[in-house]
C-alpha cells in the first residue's frame, strides 16, 4: 500500500496594472490560499480585460492565467486546461517564445499535466519552460528555479529519485541565497528535498527538512493554508513510517481539516488525505475504520481525475491490498 505525497510547486499568476487593481486583488486572495474567493474576481477580470484590450491581448492572457490557476488549484483542471492554452497562444504570438510570461504560462500547464497524470507531456514543457526562463530571466533567477523545483517533483512522482534530488538541491541553494530561508518558495523546495530523502529511507535528514520547511510555511503563509497543510502531511507519513501513529495521527487531521476548508471536501488533496489516513490505520489493523476513507478517497479521484489517473490506481489498489489483508487475518483465526 502507498500513501500519497504532497510534492509543491508554485503557479505563477501576476497582477497587471488594471485601472480598479482587480488582478492584484485576485493574486492577494490567490497567494492567501482563498481560491473561490478569487474566482469571481478572476472571471470578471477576464471579462473587464477582453472587452478594454480585446481578446488577444498580453492583458487578457493575464487574466486567462490566472483564472485557470485557480481553477487549477481547485482541482477542476478539465476548465483549466483550455484557459491555459489560450494564454499560451497569446503570449506566444504577442510577446513572444522567450518572454517571462510565456514561461509562466508553459510551467502552468506542465504543472497541470503532471497533475493530469501525463507526465511525458509536462516532462516536455517543464523544459521548454526552464530554456525559456534562463534565457529570459537568468539561471539564479526565483522563476527559473521554480521551473527546475517543477521538473524534480514531476520525477519524484514518477519514483526517479536519482534524478530529482539534484534538481531539489539546486532549487533549494537558489532560493535559499536569492528568497531567503523564509519564503514561501524556500519552504516548498524544503518539503519536496523532504519528500525524496524520505523515499530514500533518510529519515533523518528529511525530518530536520520538514519541520525546516513547516515552520517557514506557517511564517510566510499561516497555519491554515494549503501549502502547510501538504507539509503537515508529509510530516505526518513520515512519523507513519517510524511507528510514531499517535503523532502522524494528529497532524494528518489537522491536514485533512484544512484542506477540505480552503480546497473543499471533493478536492483530490482532501481525498490524498484520507487515502494517509487510511494507510495509516491499515498499518495498525483497524481496518473497518480505514475502509470507508478508501472509499470516499477512490470516489473522489475517480470522479475528478478519471479512473485511470496514476493516483486514482495507487488509492483502488490500496483498498484491494486492505480487503484482502483483513480477509487473511480473518481466515486465520
């Protein structure tokens, strides 16, 4: 049985000089982690922007980003995706291959590949997005290291552990010498550096990360929103895996209850939550009190993600390893 990680990235949104400073509002609320509250402000933005500028616009390409950021963020990526690929056609034929915003834009929607599962189609952008920003921005620059940050944790998703510690490296000393140890980004590339020690059975080096990388989230970003909910999580499967339940146990709850206020209840991070739950009662053998959480976890991804989603298998084959665990047991007695 597997639990499933929370490996981060940030998505680039930015706020345009808009003559009421809707965008900025939506990018405040955004970087709050309060996603529906900024997806009205974001569709109107959109509106506002097509109807002064047109509809192929840098502006309106701002506004397309953004809105399907959050949509992204919600877990609704079927509407992401095409607001994603209309802010990348624009920027490509407006500003250009080599602008920072097209870079943006590109990193956005790998992210949502990876997501999507399509890990050969994100592997392919995240690299265009890499090139893009190193010639544009610099190889030290934050934007060019949140793309390499990216490309590790797509690998670490895939298990290429080997290739991703490096890159979670160089992304961590980036941020570290440019950001400070403080920054939200910082704290991300200390969970996703975590998350691969962690798979290496460091458990060690990625306990002093983890707990490095949570209190620079609640610092920056408080302790209720996503990014330190995911960190919570992590820290938590990592206790799961040294035996330490009582202390996984607490903090997975205080995970699973932010997740589903800031992301709701049928987000596939609320669901990624109760598949760790669940894996952790398994591995004390409470098993009537792991299976209805395997099952409304394998509901929600199947719905939201398809049921062929790499994350969707992991939690239905979780869920048959448990059945018949418990129907072996039973047998034995």
């Amino acid at each position: 049985m597997r639990y499933v990680a929370w490996m981060m990235i940030v998505l680039a949104v930015s706020a345009e000089a808009f003559p009421d400073n809707l965008n900025q509002q939506v990018v405040r609320l955004m970087n709050e982690g309060k996603f529906q509250e900024a997806e009205p402000l974001a569709r109107r933005s959109l509106d506002e922007s097509s109807q002064q500028h047109g509809p192929d616009h840098a502006s309106t390409a701002t506004s397309l980003n953004n809105l399907a950021a959050i949509y992204h963020e919600l877990g609704q990526y079927a509407i992401a995706e095409p607001l994603y690929s209309r802010a990348l056609d624009i920027r490509e034929r407006v500003v250009g291959l080599d602008d920072p915003s097209t870079g943006n834009t590109l990193n956005n929607l790998a992210a949502l590949y990876s997501d999507q599962g399509e890990y050969t189609r994100a592997e392919q952008l995240y690299k265009k997005a890499i090139a893009t920003r190193e010639k544009a921005l610099g190889p030290k620059h934050p934007a060019t290291a949140a793309s390499i940050s990216s490309l590790a944790v797509l690998y670490s998703q895939q298990g290429k552990y080997a290739e991703a510690e490096p890159l979670c490296v160089k992304a961590l000393d980036t941020r570290m010498k440019v950001l400070g140890p403080d920054h939200r980004d910082t704290a991300n590339s200390l969970n996703n550096l975590a998350e691969v020690y962690l798979h290496q059975r460091k458990y060690g080096r990625a306990e002093q990360l983890f707990k490095q990388g949570l209190e620079a989230h609640e610092k920056a970003l408080g302790p209720d929103h996503p990014a330190t909910a995911g960190n919570l999580a992590n820290l938590a499967a990592l206790y799961v895996e040294q035996g330490k339940y009582g202390e996984a146990e607490t903090l997975y709850k205080r995970a699973l209850s932010v997740h589903e206020k800031t992301l709701g209840p049928d987000h596939p991070a609320t669901a990624g939550n109760l598949n760790n739950i669940a894996e952790m009662y398994c591995k004390q053998g409470k098993y009537d009190a792991a299976e209805p959480l395997y099952k409304r976890a394998l509901e929600i991804h199947e719905r939201v993600l398809g049921p062929d989603h790499p994350h969707t298998v992991v939690i239905r084959d979780n869920l048959q390893a448990m059945r018949e665990e418990r129907d072996a047991k039973s047998k034995a007695k």
